[in-house]
C-alpha cells in the first residue's frame, strides 16, 4: 500500500491509528458484518470475532473469502446459548466500546445481543444490528442479490430490451456494512450507549438518492438504458472502440468542448441540447470512438483531463495498481482504501477458528504484533444462528 506523503505528518509509531484503543466485539457471518469490522480494524481497533460450532460460514468457503474480510482480527468461540456463554458475553460487553451482530433478528433478539440485553453490562456499549429489514422488520430472507431485486437496483441494470441484472458482486453487503461502520463510530463519538439500526433495504435505496428524489418530487420513473448510459448527462456510458469498450462521462460543456476536439465532432455545444438529441449525439460519438482503441482514447483523453477509463478485467486492475496489495500473513489481499496522513496499517493474517480461546482475559481482546497465526482449536462455542444478509 502507498505510504502517505511523510511531508503531510510524521508517521506514527506501528499500529497506533485513528481508532487504537477502540474495543469492538463481532458476531458477523459471511460479509456485511466483518467488511464493517475490518475496515475498523484497518484504522487501528481492536476487534475480537465471536464464532458458532463450526465458525463464521464464511470459513466453508475458502480461506482467502475468509481472509479478504477478517484479516488482523481476533477469534473466539462462546456458547451464546447457555448461561456460562452469556455471562463471558457480559465480561467482554463490560470492556468494549461497541458489539455489531448480523445475523436474523429474532436470533438478535434470542441471544440478548440488543442494547437493552447487554446494558447491564456497560451502560455506555453501542450495539449495532446489521439485517436485511432491520432488527423490528422481521425474518425474511434478506442476502444480497435479494434485496439488490427488491429495491429497483436490478431493475436499473442492465441492457433495456434484456432481462434485469445484478452488479457481479455483493455491492449491497458492503455498503451496508461501510453504513454500519459509520453508525458505530457515531454513536460512540456521542460518549453514550445505545442500539444502531442497520439494514441493507434501507442502505440501498439511500444510495438511489437522485432517483428515488426524481421520482418522489417529479414523478420521473428511472429507465434502464443501454451501456450503462446516465440519465442526466450525455454522453457518459460505456462505448465500444477499435478494441475494447470505453466508459466516457462528459458531465458539462466544458468537458464536451475539449472531447469534440480531440474526437474532431462538432455541434451540440449544451447539455441541454445534448440531453434532448440524445440519440444523434450517441451515433456521433460512438462513430468517432471507433477510430482508435479503447487504451488509446484513454491515453489520449486523460491528459485532457476527460473523464475516461478503458474497461478492464479485475486482474488488469490489479496488476496496474500493485501498491494497492498487502500482505496479511500468507494471504495477499487489497489494503485499506483509507489513508491517514501519518498513519501505516499494519495487516495481520485471520484467525483461525478459536485462536484466542474460548474467552480472552480481561483487557486482553485486541490484535497483538507479536501473536502468532496459528493457534488453539477449542470445542467450546456458541449456537449457530443463520444470518439475513
């Protein structure tokens, strides 16, 4: 990962972040809930993973998934269904900051993982419920591509004379778990305890923001357009070239004025007009485009300051950026995409199932530098409860 410019801040001693000190209890399965705690861990929490049986589902389904979504934090297993797993439930809650659960919610509600549950404990913990309806809007089967259908996102996607389409990957899980992230470090900025409601539902159709606002106050119902074309700005889509495909986005006539010179185009000086003669100004745009390769517009159009990429494979993406890889452990995986000036994360392998124990000791729950991978596999642990994601 790119260190941050020593000229900004003096970095700071090795793991000492943003959040050091910060204690954060998970009970998270599969991806929403561990993205949201691993992106804290990556500022510099402490966060130790409260597993079932046969741990978070994730493990089942590779070790780098696993890994990708719960490197340098800590594992223990807890019977949450009897009372000596409740009671080292209480003996964590006491020292935490903060719990995030995202399982279903009557299974919330069952294992007392609620605010009203644990206070008791720690009259200040911030205890946030990730679901697919929120903790109250019951159990229905919420994972991501459900609720990606349910909220007009499959809707939008997609070619207009072919099917619906979902984004190839679980945009509504990492959403919602970057919302919940936001979520527990506001209420724990508050200084007070208290329940965060989070649901993937909600998460989406506040990311459909100009949308859902067209709709609500002008009656304007979203429309799938070809190539992934804008409904405001014209043109910004996808186009194909000579080879490959080009995402082109002119968002003002200032922008259009320096691209139909470069791409010699004339007329359609406005938006306005730009917007209303959608078609032919596509067809033009499209014809030029096709005189050069994707990778040659890009280099052509970016020194322009034009907003244009070349589509690439994941893989390409990778291998063009390699400062953005880390290595946690064995694993090499993308690093943190927050930087703080002064500040390195220091990446740590996932634990393994049980690592810490069944139960840390008091104030003994946090990632240590000089802990080993590997680790103790002990048989006690909690009731599995299956999550709505």
């Amino acid at each position: 990962m790119t260190s941050p410019d020593p000229r900004v801040a003096p970095l700071l001693p090795a793991g000492t972040g943003p959040l050091a000190g910060i204690k954060i209890l998970e009970v998270g399965t599969m991806l929403a809930g561990p993205y949201a705690t691993m992106t804290l861990v990556d500022l510099g929490a402490e966060v130790t993973k409260i597993e079932p049986p046969t741990g978070d589902i994730s493990r089942q389904v590779g070790d780098s998934y696993f890994a990708s979504l719960n490197r340098g934090k800590r594992s223990v297993c807890l019977e949450l269904a009897t009372d000596d797993g409740r009671r080292r439930l209480g003996e964590l809650v006491a020292e935490s900051h903060a719990l995030l659960v995202n399982l279903k919610p009557s299974a919330i509600i069952k294992l007392g993982l609620t605010y009203e549950a644990l206070r008791v404990y720690n009259e200040k913990i911030v205890c946030v419920a990730l679901t697919g309806f929120g903790l109250y809007g019951g159990d229905d089967p919420a994972f991501d591509y459900v609720v990606q259908a349910a909220t007009g996102i499959a809707a939008l996607t997609g070619d207009p004379d072919g099917p619906p389409t979902l984004p190839g990957y679980s945009s509504a899980d990492n959403s919602a778990g970057l919302t919940a992230a936001v979520g527990l470090l506001a209420q724990i900025i508050s200084g007070r305890g208290g329940q965060v409601d989070v649901c993937l539902r909600d998460v989406l159709l506040s990311q459909l923001n100009y949308h859902a606002s067209a709709y609500l106050n002008e009656g304007v119902h979203p429309q799938r357009r070809p190539n992934g074309a804008h409904s405001f700005y014209v043109p910004a889509q996808l186009f194909p070239t000579a080879d490959g495909h080009l995402a082109l986005f002119i968002t003002h006539d200032g922008f259009w004025r320096t691209f139909a010179a470069e791409a010699g185009i004339t007329g359609f000086p406005t938006m306005a007009e730009r917007s209303a003669r959608r078609e032919e100004v596509l067809a033009v745009v499209t014809a030029a485009l096709a005189t050069d390769t994707a990778a040659g517009w890009e280099a052509r159009l970016k020194p322009l300051g034009i907003p244009a990429a070349a589509v690439r494979t994941l893989p390409e993406a990778l291998d063009a950026l390699p400062e953005i890889v880390v290595s946690a452990g064995e694993y090499r995986l993308v690093g943190s995409s927050i930087r703080v000036g002064g500040y390195q994360p220091v990446y740590r392998p996932p634990p393994t199932l049980g690592q810490h124990g069944p139960h840390p000791a008091p104030g003994d729950h946090g990632p240590h530098p000089a802990e080993g991978e590997h680790g103790p596999h002990p048989a006690e642990t909690h009731v599995s409860a299956q999550k709505s994601e």
